[in-house]
C-alpha cells in the first residue's frame, strides 16, 4: 500500500491568465454554476489551487508544473454581474496528477517557496525599475524596503509583470533558487533599456 505524502493536497482549483506568485495578492473574476461550485469548495477547504494558463487557453497541468496554493480572503458575490474573489498566494506546488475533464479537483504536492537567502543592492537594476513602474504605475501593492531587496520577491513581481510566454515562466519557476530568473529578468530588462535608448 502507498503512504499520501502529507504535503500533498487535494484541492478545487482556478485557471488564470493572471500569473500571480507568491507572496502576492489578486483578484479573481468569473461567473456560472461551476466557478460559483468552486469558490464554495474552497471557503470550505480553506485554500484552492491556482493552474496558469497562456493567452490561448492552454493551461500549465502537466505532471509537475507549478501550481500556486491560494486563500480566499474575501468574495464580493452581489456587487457586480461577475464573482469577485480576492486570494492570497503563500505558497506553490507541483502537480501530482494531470487533471480530468469532469473533475474540478487537482492533486498537488507544496514544497517550500524559494529561501530568502539571496539578497538585492538597493541600485540594482531590478529593485530600482520595480520601484519605477510601482511608482508610475500608481500601484496598490504592498512594499517594504526589505521586499525590494528580496531576490525571491522582486522576482516573483516581474514575472507576474512581464508577459513572457508560460512555458518560461514555468522553467524559471522550476529551478531550486531564483539565481537563474535573475540572470534572465536582468537580460530582458537591459535589451528593453537598449531597445528604448536606441528609439529616442
């Protein structure tokens, strides 16, 4: 007989094309019998998954790709034509098994979210355009000076920033620290710096 790892969680799950990460907070929106099914599961279980899907509709449920363990921290059933659902992302998975079509379950197993080990210079290129776009962009997000030193978490708010495409994201997602999606945010924050320099 085969032991249930602990960590593994059997939850009711939200496609999104908004890839938030952890250590973040969004908004959900949706309508019709099964999201509705969905959020009730949830409320009830205390936590649901988040799948990332592309601009096609092609969602990350492969075995092992990164899943996000999400609260509901408030919905907002009445207001408006669609369910508004606020969630909060504390930490991520891997899917254990691909889901199918009749279920509105996915099996997934929580491992621990990138160590806080590495740290960023406060004139680092990423910290300082993060604190740009937060500032023109007139963002409610919550930051504190630490955040913006966090490799791990200027990292995840890139990646919920910049459209790259899911298979990347994915990839980047899945290394054990976030040294290689810092190599490769800063490549594509430099290109776009050049790109803009030789518009002007």
């Amino acid at each position: 007989m085969h032991s249930v790892s602990p960590n593994q969680l059997t939850l009711p799950y939200i496609q999104t094309t908004d890839h938030l990460m952890p250590m973040g907070q969004g908004q959900l929106r949706g309508s019709g019998y099964l999201f509705t099914q969905t959020i009730a599961d949830g409320l009830r279980a205390g936590s649901l998954w988040i799948v990332m899907v592309d601009g096609f509709g092609k969602p990350a449920n492969a075995h092992g790709d990164i899943i996000m363990l999400a609260t509901i921290t408030e919905v907002d059933w009445l207001s408006e034509a669609e369910i508004k659902l606020d969630i909060a992302i504390h930490q991520w998975g891997a899917l254990a098994l691909e889901p199918h079509h009749s279920t509105t379950y996915l099996q997934g197993e929580i491992y621990p979210i990138w160590h806080d080990d590495i740290q960023l210079d406060n004139d680092d290129i990423l910290t300082t355009r993060l604190s740009q776009w937060l500032a023109e962009s007139g963002s409610r997000m919550q930051v504190t000076a630490t955040s913006l030193t966090s490799a791990r978490w200027v990292c995840w708010r890139w990646l919920e920033l910049l459209p790259l495409s899911l298979t990347t994201k994915q990839r980047l997602l899945k290394h054990s620290s976030p040294q290689v999606c810092i190599r490769y945010l800063k490549k594509i924050i430099r290109r776009s710096d050049l790109i803009t320099s030789l518009l002007r």
